[in-house]
C-alpha cells in the first residue's frame, strides 16, 4: 500500500508521522526462517516480488526470510531503494489513488488503531512513495495486495525494525 503520514501534534509540517514510542519492543518473529542465500551484502534487505518473500542478509551465505504481501497486478514495482525513516504506530492518511478506489476510507487513522493498515510499524523508503510495514490484516501475507509497498506480520517487522537502521540498502526484485 503506498502510504502518507501525517502529523497530529504541532510538530513542524515536515514531519509526517506520529510516533508512538522510542523503540522497538522485540517480539517473536512469525513466520521468518534462516535459508541459505547469496549474492548480497550483510545488512541488505532484498524483496522477492514473485516469491513473496523478504530477505534480511545475513552473511556467511544467509538470509532470514519472511513471507510478505506484495503489490498488486499493475502496483509492483522493482529497483534499488534504501530505508530512510523508521516509525512505530504511525497515523496513516491514505494516498490519493487508495482514496479514489476506496472513497469511504478516512482522512487520517491514528496510529495504534486497529484499522490502521500500516500496522505496529513502517520503515519508508527513499522517494516517499512506498514503505516496509505491518498489517491489520495478517491473512493478506502471501499474496499481491498491496499498492506497492511491502506488507509484514506485525510480528516480523517488530523483528526487522529491530535489526536494520535508516540508511539500510533494499533491492526490490520481480
């Protein structure tokens, strides 16, 4: 899902998120394994659009994998990336195309809300469009339904937030 903060306090207008703690409260990850994979630096994040899976590298040819939501048919997107912000219970405002196609939608969920679709946490991408994030919708996993970005159990991206910084290389493959 393509995604745009807002702010809720008088922060300064460039901030366009709500942060709702200072940290990642570790948490068991769901769904992510440690498979055997190459080809990438440690510390890179690398999303297989086709396979539906995200790759955190580990080095010594490894990788921790999680199952991940992708875009849809016509929303996927390939390229080089990095993450330049990370963000816990983010407010989640949905873009202009989400709001077209979904017009009842609200103009602001607060973060924390069980309707917020960007879930427990959301790292954005560089180019502001796209972000690694949670779900309020976990059965979604596995499948093409997003409109770009990569979609998580909330579980697994407490677990990856913890585990890369802002500046972290993400490479998106089809």
């Amino acid at each position: 899902m393509s995604y745009a903060f807002r702010s809720l306090g008088a922060a300064s207008a460039a901030l366009c998120l709500v942060i709702a703690g200072a940290a990642a409260v570790p948490q068991p990850a769901a769904a992510r394994e440690v498979v055997a994979f190459n080809g990438y630096s440690a510390g890179t994040i690398v999303v297989k659009t086709s396979e539906r899976r995200l790759y955190y590298v580990m080095g010594n040819g490894q990788a921790l994998r999680y199952p991940v939501g992708v875009g849809k048919a016509g929303k996927q997107w390939s390229g080089t990336s990095y993450i330049d912000g990370k963000h816990l219970h983010p407010a989640w405002s949905p873009p202009a195309e989400v709001k077209r196609d979904n017009p009842r939608l609200p103009d602001l969920i607060p973060g924390g809300s069980p309707r917020n679709p960007m879930g427990v946490a959301a790292m954005t991408l560089s180019g502001g469009q796209y972000a690694i994030h949670g779900t309020n919708v976990p059965s979604s996993i596995g499948g093409f339904v997003s409109y770009g970005c990569i979609r998580m159990y909330n579980q697994d991206i407490a677990d990856l937030f913890g585990r890369v910084n802002v500046g972290t290389a993400v490479v998106v493959t089809r």
